[in-house]
C-alpha cells in the first residue's frame, strides 16, 4: 500500500471513531399540522401544548436519526418565540439544548465548530409562493436582501454557516420551505412534512410519518456529511430588511446614514466587509 492510501484509510477510520458534530435549528411554523397563528404559536393559545410536543417528536427524530448515522455531538438551538420553547427534559439523552436571548450576530458558529446544520419545523420567507405561515424575523417584514438576493431566515442562517465553512445539509418544513433551502443548498435532504392546502389550511403528514421520514433523512444526511460544500457568498455584504408600508420598520426619529447601518421610513440597511461583518452591525458585537 502507498503511504497515500494508508494515510486516507486512517483519516478515515479517526472520522468514523469520532463522528460529525451536528446543530440542529428549531421552529414552530413549520412543525407538520401547524397551520394557524391565533391558535398554535404562542404560550397561552388553546393548540400551543399540542404544536410543542409535536415540535419536540419531529426534533427528537432528527436527533435519533443523526445519531444513528454516526454524529458524535448533537446540538439542539431553540428558534422559536425569543429561544424559550423547549424543555431540556423533553429532548433526547443524546442532545444539548441552547436557549435564551439575544441571539449572537455568528448565531453560536465558529470555523467549522459543526459539521453540517439541520432545520426541523422551518417556515418559508415572506411572501413565499405556497408557504405556510411564511414570514422573515417577524411577521411586518416584507423582504430580506442579503446582497440583492431575497432570502429568510433559511438563507440568513446558511450564509453565517456558510461564512464559518459549515453547510446545512437537511430541512424539515413546508413544502415551500424545503425549495428555499435546495436552491441555497441543492444536495441537502428535505422532508416536506406538509403543504398549502387552501388559503390557510394545510395538508399534513401524520406526526409518526414525519418522525420516520425526518430520522430517515437526517441519517443518510449525516452519513454523507463530507459530500456537502457550504453556501458562500462574496463579501463586502449588504443585508437590507424592507418593512410592509403599514408597519414602518423605522421612524422618522431614527432616520440616519452612516458607512455601516442605513435607514429609511421602509427599509434598514447594514453592511460588512464579510457576512459576519453584516450580521454585526444588524444584531450587535
Ligand atoms: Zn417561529
């Protein structure tokens, strides 16, 4: 044998022995059998208990899945409502839990701290064709750029990941939401655990379908790890949030210019050198 082969075969094994180191990314819009906002969102709504404990079977699916395909750490980072959704003695033994606010501008990343990122529960961006209760941040914006390009809090997460080399290999979410993420990440896996089925109705997986095909997923995801490369995008980067007319985004008080950080009555613009840079001036060093 070369030394080539030796070496590689040895590379190898030392990724087998260890595993990859997996984040996974929750929300509560896009859990399968979600679909109505005054009843299933927030504490304290006649459906909220029962969209936590299916939130907690899609999560805890994936984790058993990235387990199963060899992750060697799984990290579980609460996405919806301010970060304060989910109980630690709720998720499985195998994952950590990273709650509470206010959310980092490298969104908890450094250079390839993990291997590859999962979304469970992920909604479109606003005003997404199809989506189901798609929105940006919040529900009064209207568009998000990142330099030009439209993209939600999909594309907001695969560009920090992108900048610390880490790609976001699976989706669970609406239909809507799983096409966002392929056009960003075109290998990644997908499980489309409902669709819009009228205005704002909704045709769903039952929640043990989704468990098998999130766990199913997510496996064979996590077993070709290497195969994915991250989203990348060139710096300097410009990230413009635009308000709905009827939601200013900024008042006139706050008007201001400067080299980094632009607002208008309808739009706010931050700009970096890199992605990073962006979500700095955006969310705070
Ligand atoms: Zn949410």
């Amino acid at each position: 044998m070369t030394h080539i082969v030796i070496w590689l075969l040895m590379a190898s094994s030392i990724y087998a022995a260890e595993g990859p180191r997996i984040l996974i990314v929750t929300d509560l819009e896009g859990v399968g059998g979600v679909n109505n906002a005054e009843e299933q969102l927030l504490p304290g709504q006649r459906r909220y208990e029962e969209s936590r404990r299916l939130l907690v079977g899609e999560v805890n699916a994936a984790v058993e899945g990235a387990v199963k395909g060899g992750a060697r750490e799984v990290v579980i980072w609460d996405g919806h409502n301010g970060s304060r959704t989910l109980s630690i003695d709720e998720i499985h033994p195998r994952a950590k839990l990273i709650q509470g606010r206010p959310t980092p501008a490298n969104y908890y990343l450094q250079d390839k701290l993990y291997d590859g990122i999962l979304f469970v529960g992920q909604h479109a961006m606003a005003g997404a064709k199809n989506g189901v209760l798609a929105h940006s941040q919040s529900f009064n914006v209207q568009n998000i750029f990142l330099n030009g390009k439209p993209v939600g809090e999909i594309g907001q997460v695969a560009a920090i990941a992108g900048y610390f080399n880490i790609p976001v290999i699976m989706l669970a979410g609406d239909e809507a939401a799983c096409e966002e993420l392929l056009a960003l990440q075109p290998k990644a896996e997908t499980v489309a655990v409902k669709r819009l089925a009228g205005k704002g109705s909704t045709l769903s997986l039952s929640h043990s379908e989704a468990r098998t095909q999130i766990e199913t997923k997510t496996r064979r995801a996590v077993e070709h790890i290497r195969e994915f490369a991250p989203w990348k995008i060139e710096g300097p980067v410009e990230l413009k949030f635009e308000y709905y007319p009827e939601t200013p985004g900024a008042t006139s008080a706050e008007l201001s210019r400067d080299e980094h950080k632009q607002v208008s009555p309808r739009t706010v613009t931050y700009r970096g050198r890199t992605v990073l840079e962006a979500f700095e001036q955006w969310l705070g060093k």
